[in-house]
C-alpha cells in the first residue's frame, strides 16, 4: 500500500479498503518515524463538497411537450374549479 507524505508535512494518509481495513506496512510507518507500540490518532478529512448544479432542465428530456401542456390544462382546470367553488361558499 503507498501512503504519500500529506501535503502539510504533519503526517500522511493511508486508503481504508473496501471490507474497512487499515493495513500500513511497518516499513512505511518506520519511514515517518513511527516506532512499534506509538498510539496513533485518525483524523478523518474532509473534502469540500461539489459546487451545487442548478437543476432547471433536468426532466426536460423525461417529460414530452404534450404531456407538459395537457398537465398545465389539468392545472389551471383544477384552479378554476377551486376558485369557483370558494366564490360559491362565500356568496
């Protein structure tokens, strides 16, 4: 396993496997002056998060323009339905 030095020179990082194990050889510990029976600390790093994607236009492929309009038809029925239903209680 290759453990490049980390860039601030204060440690260096190691790869956690895929079934969760840590396995650094002693060579590579030796080298960073780690002798047998040190305590070691593991400080997770974190990464920045990804900058957030607008998500306008993301179901435009899904959705086909008949479907949209019939959609907006159903909207705007509903609506007035709604509207003429309240003006009928209020009345």
């Amino acid at each position: 396993m290759s453990t490049p030095a980390a860039p601030n020179g204060k440690g260096f990082e190691v790869v956690v496997g895929p079934d969760g194990a840590l396995t650094v050889p002693a060579e590579e510990l030796a080298r960073h002056g780690v002798r047998a029976g040190a305590h070691l600390r593991l400080v997770q790093d974190r990464q920045p998060h990804a900058p957030r994607r607008s998500a306008c236009g993301t179901l435009a492929a899904v959705i086909d323009a008949e479907e949209l309009d019939a959609f907006e038809v159903a909207l705007d029925n509903s609506k007035a339905e709604r509207i003429a239903a309240a003006e009928r209680r209020w009345a």
